[in-house]
C-alpha cells in the first residue's frame, strides 16, 4: 500500500468565496484568555488547543458578525472541543452525566454550578450567561434544543467507540449528522434575527442543511484521517468504513468522497438557487441570509482544515496546495484527557481555582 494519498479539491467551484470576520484577532484573544482561566487542561493540552485556532474557525464561519456574537460563537467552539475532549476518554455513562450537566447549565445561566461538578458545567453556563445577552429569543430556543441533540448524539459515539463498532455507511450518517455539531453551529446563524420554526424548520431548509452537514463530515473525515489512523481512533471515520464496506484502499475512498461530494454540491446549488420557501417579509430577507449562513459554513470548515493545525500541523497550507498527504506512522494514542490530580480522568469544579473568571466583552 502507498504511503501517500491525494485529497481532492471538493470546493473547487463552490459558490462560497473565503470570507474572514474583521474582530478575528481581537475576539481570539478574550475567548483564549476565557478559556485559559479555568485551567481545565494540562499544559501539553492546551498547547494542542491554541493549535486548533478554535477562533479561525469561528470567524470564518461568521464572517458578518459583531464583535459581541462573534465572542459568543468562538466560546461555542471552545465548549465544543472541551466536550470532546472530556467524552473521549470516558465512557458511556460517563458521557451521559457530562451531558445532563450540560443541559442543566444551558437552562440555569444564571445559577453558578455546585463544586465538585464537572468542570465542563461551569464553562459552558458562562458561555451562555454572555450568550444570551446578544441572541434573540428564537435563536435561543434553538440553540438549547439542537445542542441537546448534538450531546445526546455523542453517548451513542461513545458506546460505539467502547464496543469497537465499525458503523455502516448509512449508520454512521445518521449519528454524525448530529454529533459533528453542525445543528447547533447553524442555529447561531440566527442570533440578530428571529426566524420562526415554520421557517428554520421547513422541509426544503432542513435537506439544505444536511446535504451542507453532510459536505462538512466529508471534509472533515478526509482531513483528520491520517492524524487519526496514527493513534488509533480511525474507526469512526468515512474513509475507514468505506475501505471496510467495499473493500477499497485510501485512495479508493478518496476518489468516492470526490464523486459523492459534487453530487451533494450539485443538490444544494439546485434547492439554493431555485426551491427556497416564501413566507414575506421580513423573513425572506432573513431566511436568505440565513441559508447563505450555511453555505458559507461548508467553505469555513474547508479553509479551517487546512490553515489550522489541528489535522496537518505547520504542512496545512502545502497540502492544500500540492493535495498530497503522506501517512504518519503509527503510534500510541496522543489524545490526553484532562486530569485529576489523583490520575483520574475529569477534573471537577472543585480542583480548579479560578473557575468564576470571565473575560468580558
């Protein structure tokens, strides 16, 4: 087998220009320092999370945003990677107590969390103490009920993970849908305006975000599959299931991404271009840029994979340019969960000290 493979442009001609949000730097800074403060990781951790750029991302996928949102939107990315992290090393029902902190934190803001808790229950009631001062009460709702399902989505990963099971194509799908994280991602598209669920929930809006979501976990597998297969956890990756599925080799699955890519492309621009929903104004106004919103999403999470360095390091830019990975070698698993002090996975409320700091905007 070769030791390098070819990624394929997918976004050759898509609509959706480069666009980055002019507070980027700014906002980038507040949210790490906001982050830094809860000590919630070791050191080798937190250097691995200043690679992510979590606030690149945040001001690609929102480019048009005010200073204020765009802090709500990178503090999301940070609550996103902190349950990540911490659901990766755990298990199941684990998992599933991380999540009812969560949600309890999303409903009480304005209750400082009990010591002892998980930490992750602290950061993400700050996150949308501020959060709601600037999103509209719609945005609001939706925010909590798609987070809810994006959460819930990560205990069947994690039970998939503990058991070692390779998901079919059509499962894999079917959860990823939701615990990559693009429903509550697309529901902060909304924080100025308020679009009501008939609009946001129709039909035809709903298959434009998941063909848009189902782009997005393309890219995102192609990307973050050799860091992967290195240390271990490809399984719960696309291009590990199709080799498993058709008994194909890497290039084999690339070159399918390709051709499954463009027809997802091709439906999206159809549905785009001639099928969005009329509801007068001033929704129409707001649905448009709101499924614009979407289609700019796709490109943000394309340029983030290859100008951050969560997947490729300091060589993001020249494989975007050459297409050309070569695999790592393998190795002992490098995902380091964060830690009590007694060696024990998940650190609580209590052993951190300054876990009431915010950063304000």
């Amino acid at each position: 087998m070769s030791n390098t493979f070819y990624i394929p442009d997918v976004l050759e001609n898509w609509k959706w220009p480069r666009r980055i949000n002019p507070h980027y730097l700014e906002v980038k800074a507040e949210t790490a320092a906001w982050m830094r403060s809860f000590g919630a990781f070791s050191p080798k951790v937190q250097a691995a999370y200043d690679l992510c750029d979590v606030g690149l991302l945040s001001s690609l996928a929102y480019p048009f945003y005010d200073k204020a949102r765009l802090r709500t939107t990178c503090d999301l990315m940070v609550v996103f990677l902190l349950f990540d992290e911490y659901s990766d090393v755990v298990n199941e029902d684990e998992v599933q107590e991380m999540v009812n902190i969560t949600m309890d934190a999303l409903r009480n803001p304005h209750t400082p969390r009990p010591r002892g808790e998980w930490i992750g229950g602290e950061v993400t009631r700050q996150f949308w103490e501020l959060g709601i001062k600037t999103a509209s009460p719609q945005s609001q709702k939706r925010f909590i009920e798609t987070f809810g399902s994006y959460i819930q989505a990560v205990v069947q990963h994690a039970a998939d993970r503990t058991n070692k099971h390779i998901p079919t194509i059509e499962e894999y799908f079917e959860i990823r849908r939701d615990d990559v994280g693009m429903k509550p991602s697309y529901a902060v598209l909304d924080l100025e305006m308020d679009l009501p669920d008939e609009a946001v929930n129709h039909p035809t809006i709903q298959e434009l975000s998941v063909l848009a979501t189902d782009m997005i976990i393309l890219v995102n597998d192609m990307a973050s599959y050799n860091k992967e297969q290195a240390c271990g956890d490809e399984n719960y990756n696309i291009i590990t299931i199709m080799m498993n599925q058709n008994k194909t080799d890497i290039q084999g699955v690339m070159n399918w991404v390709s051709e499954h890519h463009k027809e997802l492309e091709e439906k999206f621009m159809e549905i785009y271009e001639n099928k969005i929903p009329k509801f007068g104004e001033p929704v129409d106004k707001q649905l448009a840029q709101y499924v614009d919103g979407i289609g700019n999403w796709v490109r943000a999470n394309y340029q983030w994979s290859f100008e951050g360095e969560r997947y490729f390091g300091k060589k993001g830019l020249e494989i975007e340019r050459t297409r050309l990975v070569t695999l790592l070698p393998k190795k002992c698993s490098n995902k380091i969960g964060p830690q009590h002090p007694d060696g024990s996975k998940l650190l609580s409320h209590a052993d951190v000290g300054s876990h009431t700091i915010r950063v304000n905007v």
